[in-house]
C-alpha cells in the first residue's frame, strides 16, 4: 500500500515544492500561510535549498522574480494583503516572461480584514492582479491532495509557457489536515531547456531578461506574443472535475473549498431523488469555457456557489450556453462561520426544476 | 458509514488535540478523514472548535452544519452548538461546567459525563479531553478503540509521549463510562 500522511494543506504545498525541485523560496509571513515558509525553512537546508525571510512582500517577489530569469525553479507564498503588495512584481514577470510559483492562501478583505477563508481575490488572481493586461496560470485546488498536486503542475505549466503560476487556496485548505499520498514528482519529457535563462554569458551570446520594449512596435509585438500564450493555455490547459453531468437538471459550480461543500450539498440532493452535477473549475485562468458550454446544452440550469458576493460567476456567465439561467449563492466572509451544505442544499432546491 | 463530529470548548482543553488524534487514528484504519480546525488567535482562554469526518468514501464537505455528533467542553460551546446536532446524533456534554438548564432534546443520546472530576480522579485536569474522545469512539465506533490509542504516537510530539500510558488510561476510562451509561439505558 502506498504510504498514506495526515498533512496540513499548507504544509502540502511546501512538500509539493520540494519534491518539485524548487530550491528558491522567498517570503514574508502572514496568516494563514505561515506554515508553508515554516515547513520549507525546517527542510531546505537538508535539500540544500535557499529560503530567505525577506525584509517586505515586494522584496520577495522581486528576489523570485531574480531567482526565475537566473532560470531556477523558485517560489513565493503570501495571503491577500501581502499578494496585492507583491502585483507590481508579479506584473514585471509576466511582461519579462518569467515563470515562478505564487501561493495565496486567501484571508478575507478588502484592507487588512481578517483571516476568515475568502474566495473574494478571484478577480484579482484571474484577471491581471497588477498592470499591463496580463495573466497569469490560475490553479485551485479543493483537498490537501490537490494542495500537492497542483503545486507541482504549477511549476510545470509555468515553466512550460514562461508565465507566472498561482496556486489560489483558502484559509479553510491551508490549514485543515487531510490523507495526502506524496507520490515522487516526475518531470515533463517535453519541458523546453530554458535556452533564455541569464545564467552567465561566458561561452555564449548575451541573453536579455526585460519588461521594458521602446522599439518601434516592440512592444505591439511583445504584447501579441504574450495574448498567443494565453490562447494557447485556453485551447490546451482548462481542467475541470465533473460528476453526474449525464442527467443533471442543475449543474453547481463552486471552486476550492466551497466545491467540497458543494459535493456533500449534490450528495443530500440526489438522496432526496434531485439530479444534480457538478462542474469544478481547477483551472481558473485558463477557465473552462467550453466545458461549460458542453454541459449547459442539457442542463440549462447552473447555481455558482463562492464565499464572496460574486465574481467566478461573470466567467460562469460568458462560457454557458445561450439559454442557460446562471443564479449565484454567496456570501462574503465575517460572519464568524461557513457556509454549510445544508444552507446550499437549499439554495439546491429553490433553483431546481425538473 | 461516514461520521462527522463537532467538537468545541475554550482554548486550553485540548478540543483541537482529540481532533487531530480522531484524524490520525481514522488514516490508521485506512480511511478518509479531515481535521479542520476553527479557533481565535489567543491561545488559551478562546474558542476552540473542530470537525472531524470520517468516511470510507471521498470526504465532502470538511464544514458541516448539523453533525452526527458534538463534543461540547464549555458553557459557551453548548449555548453555541447543541441545538445545531442532527436528530437523532450524539451530544458529549462536559457536565463539570456545564450545568443541566433548560436545554434538554429528547430527539438526541446526550451523555452527561463530569469530565473535569474524572480526569482528576487519574491524576490530571488535563486528561479530560481524551476521556471524551474514548467515550466517543465507544459509542460511535468511528474509529477503534486500538487505533485511538496507537494514534497517540502520531498526534503527540516526541517530548510528551511519556504521557502515553495516562492517555490509554482516560481513553479507557471515557470508554468504560460510555458503555456504563449504555447499559444503564438499556
């Protein structure tokens, strides 16, 4: 039998890195992410890994956005206050076409607000955080498992289209404790080398990593090549979970945590003869529209279900089929508790029609 | 068979220890479990709270409205939680602290057991928690009994596995007490 862990979500995604291979870690602590720069501290110097405490979020992703174009594998972690002061970097990497891994592990806002779980940074993550119209991969994983698994898919995709990563978990997914496999960590065959790496020129002709284009047209052309990229990821990367899309008369759809309380909620409705589907985005930049469009040509019901007052379900909006009815149930955080499936298996029945 | 239950009292009783050794005893028998924590940023003196599911199936949701089953170690706990059990569950009520008001629910077994005198009968306030969680797993059997006990060396750091034995003695004591009050029912 493979061996089976009790683990901590966020102490997940520091075992998913290393066993990666990140060897680069810059952070500055915050709840409730403060176990993955803990976990990595404790381990890197067996790996021979370097993890800096750095004096400032913006030091940080600027140290990992210098650690990428020496072409490492590196990262960083934060939680919303400190991911917005990271976006100017996060910004410069997407326009020098750098990969490197973000994690937030989402606290509630907008300011400092409070470290309740929170799904309200959809937006910031999956729109372009910083300036530029850019994007970067947007993964969202629901169970400590996936915390580890899409860590390291993360760094592949990223490296794979030299586009910055983030991991978009939750206060909820940082800190519960879940089974997690640690299965190894095996490298993409088809990884393209990082021939732009600026790794020392000796030997070689000069390599230029940069955000700045004044040229004539450079910048047109840069932008161009960067709006390829994210056609691309759309055409090859969305990934979803569904389940008993066959025959659903509603479709819920709910990333991270809120999916896990939406899969007991589907559970109690089908119990109770209701056939309802779900549709879990684990990719939220690229988005799977088309699986949405797919589904919707049966079910021509969907309830989007987030722990804010509504974002995800603008792109739920875009991608269903023509005559669809989207509703949404939310609610943003501070109420001193979740939402429960019971409280969704309402919302269930309200919006249910056979 | 899936299990789910709340556990809460104030920081300092040992609610998130006997929710992480619930966890740890389930992943020993093979099955799926999650542990999620919810307490304030003081460390004593809070509250504490957490559910446990365990199932043999993929876990849903690690939140849950109306459990199966509460542990509820504080006044402020049962205030809070003891009207949220599902009918027909399991309510532990710590009666040292709580006292018996006019909360009552003939839809629920609710176990009365004096946590605070029986932990100081075996020596040490500090025991009350596991001799909730062996009441627990007695009447629920979410988990053995064996698989409880072996989970000590998972949940507990190195420096206090020397309790070991005193906690295998509250598990047992807890679980004595839950098959007392089960015969006395039947």
């Amino acid at each position: 039998m493979q061996k089976r862990l009790l683990v901590k979500g966020n102490e997940a995604v520091a075992m998913g890195a290393i066993e990666a291979g990140c060897r680069f870690y810059f952070g500055y602590p915050i709840t409730p992410q403060s176990d993955i720069p803990e976990y990595i501290s404790r381990e890197f110097p067996k790996v021979g890994g370097t993890f800096i405490q750095a004096e400032s979020e913006i030091a940080s992703i600027n140290m990992l956005l210098g650690a990428s174009a020496c072409g490492k594998r590196a990262m960083t972690s934060s939680s919303s206050p400190g991911i917005s002061l990271k976006q100017e970097g996060i910004s410069y990497m997407a326009g020098s076409e750098l990969p490197g891994l973000i994690v937030n592990i989402a606290r509630s806002g907008p300011g400092l607000g409070g470290i309740d779980a929170s799904q309200s940074d959809y937006f910031q993550a999956v729109k372009g955080g910083g300036h530029g119209g850019y994007h970067t991969i947007v993964l969202a994983p629901h169970s400590v498992q996936e915390m580890y698994d899409l860590t390291m898919l993360a760094f592949d995709l990223s490296d794979r289209y030299r586009v910055p990563a983030m991991l978009l978990g939750d206060s909820v997914l940082g800190q519960m404790k879940e089974a997690l496999i640690p299965h190894p960590y095996v490298a993409p065959a088809d990884l393209p080398a990082k021939d732009w790496a600026v790794s020392g020129k000796a030997g070689r002709a000069q390599r230029v990593v940069k955000s700045l284009y004044l040229g004539d047209g450079e910048l047109e052309a840069h932008n161009w090549k960067l709006h390829r990229k994210y056609q691309e990821m759309r055409e090859r990367e969305t990934r979803c979970e569904t389940a008993g899309l066959d025959d659903a008369r509603l479709l819920v759809t709910a990333f991270g945590v809120t999916a896990r309380i939406a899969k007991t909620a589907i559970r109690m409705a089908r119990e109770e003869g209701l056939k309802v589907g779900l549709l879990r985005p684990i990719t939220l930049f690229p988005f799977p529209d088309k699986a949405f469009a797919d589904a919707t040509a049966r079910a021509k019901r969907v309830l989007c279900f987030e722990l804010n007052t509504g974002q995800m379900v603008e792109d739920v909006r875009l991608s269903v089929s023509r005559d669809a009815d989207v509703f949404f149930y939310g609610r943003p955080p501070g109420a001193g508790s979740l939402p429960t499936p019971e409280e969704l298996l309402a919302q269930i029945r309200k919006h249910y029609k056979d | 068979m899936n299990h789910e239950v709340f556990m809460a009292g104030f920081g300092g009783q040992g609610i998130l220890l006997i929710g992480n050794l619930l966890a740890y005893a389930a992943i020993r028998e093979g099955r799926n479990t999650s542990y999620f924590p919810a307490y304030g940023v003081e460390k004593r003196g809070g509250a504490a709270t957490c559910t446990v599911v365990v199932a043999d199936g993929e876990v849903g949701s690690p939140v849950i409205g109306n459990p199966g089953a509460a542990i509820l170690l504080n006044p402020l706990s049962m205030e809070k939680y003891f009207g949220r059990v599902r009918s027909g569950g399991l309510c532990i009520v710590n009666s040292s602290l709580i006292e018996e008001s006019g909360e009552s629910r003939s839809d629920l077994r609710v176990l009365r057991l004096p946590l605070n005198e029986l932990a100081l009968e075996i020596g040490d306030a500090r025991l009350l928690n596991m001799i909730a969680i062996g009441a627990y797993a007695e009447l629920t059997g979410a988990v053995s009994l064996d698989a409880l006990k072996a989970a000590l060396a998972d949940a507990l750091p190195e420096r206090n596995h020397r309790f070991i034995p005193l906690n295998v003695q509250a598990i047992d004591l807890g679980a004595a007490h839950a098959r007392a009050a089960l015969g006395a029912a039947a």
